[in-house]
C-alpha cells in the first residue's frame, strides 16, 4: 500500500466575523449618537433673585464692610452670597486673613452695626437660610451670642460663615463675620 503524497488541505480563516463584530459596534455607537443629538435637552440657567424678608433689619446695598475677606479669588462662586450685612454696618480694625493663602481660607473682620445682639442673629439666620445657608450652631462654647452655618460649595469644599457677637449693648452690636473653607464634614 502505497500512499501517494498529497498537498496539505487549506483552511482560510475569515476575518469577516470579527469585522462584523466592529461594524455592529460602531452602528451602535452611531445610533445612540443620534438619539442623543435629537433627544438632547439643554441645560437651562436660572437666574434668582434674593428673597425679601419683611421685618427685622434690611440688607445694605453695598457690603463694602467686607471687602477685606471678598477680595480673594479664593472663594466660590456659590459662596459669595454670604457677604452681606445690615443697613449701618461699619467695618472696625483688626481684620485677618490667619493662614494668608498656606492652607484651608479663613478670614475674619470685626464690624459694628446699630441693631442688638438678636435682631443681628436674626438677620442672618433668616436672609442666610433663605439662600441656601444651613444653621448647624446656635451659641458659643464661652456663651456669647453667635451662628455658624455651613453651605458646600462649587469648588468642593464645605464653607462656614461665623456671625459672634463679641460685645453689645440693645442698640449697638460689635461682632465678628468670619467666613473658612472647612475640609471635614459637619
């Protein structure tokens, strides 16, 4: 029995079944896109107004009484609200910036407004709520009258505006605005 040599058999491996693999692929990618660009609802901004609280004391149209702690780039956007005091308020000496840009922002800036100590708190608690502030504090550890409130804000970071009464009489309140990026949570 002799077997006569014969060549050796051919197989031919198609590349069509990964091509259509791809093509699938990109048909689909094609469609959602599609989809997308005709289903696409834009972004919508609003633009808010603040709220007009009745009673209690008004808001200056100027807070020039802060403009030591505003002038940094540092802070957001969302945060800038914040920076607003009663009509009367004038700017006293001792402003700081403590960390003066190594670390967490944080600034304070004594100040005198013609309102006692409640109706200052008052104030704030009502014009800061209303935008967004929430109140987490009511009263220093040493007793003197004071509100911490805190709001996230766009750069990632939680913010905490400090209102402390330091001395006062039913007429004349002398206290503190401190605003500071506070890295851990509340």
């Amino acid at each position: 029995m002799s077997d006569q040599p014969k060549a050796p058999l051919t197989t031919t491996t198609s590349i069509w079944p990964a091509a259509a693999v791809l093509i699938v692929a990109v048909a689909m990618l094609a469609i959602f896109m599609l989809m997308n660009l005709v289903a696409d609802q834009s972004v919508t901004t609003t633009t808010t107004i603040p709220p007009v609280v009745v009673g209690g004391l008004d808001v200056a149209a100027s807070s020039v009484a802060l403009d030591y702690c505003r002038h940094t780039s540092e802070i957001p956007s969302n945060i800038v609200d914040a920076f607003l005091v009663p009509v009367g308020t004038q700017p006293e000496s001792g402003a700081n910036i403590p960390n003066a840009g190594a670390g967490e922002f944080d600034c304070f800036q004594p100040l005198v407004t013609p309102a006692g100590p409640s109706a200052l708190l008052s104030f704030y608690t009502t014009h800061l709520e209303s935008l967004g502030w929430h109140l987490f504090s009511h009263g220093a550890s040493n007793g003197a009258p004071q509100s911490l409130f805190q709001k996230a804000g766009n750069d990632s970071f939680y913010w905490v505006v400090g209102i402390t009464v330091t001395r006062s009489s039913t007429k004349l309140a002398h206290w503190t605005f401190r605003i500071y990026q506070n890295s851990q949570t509340i």
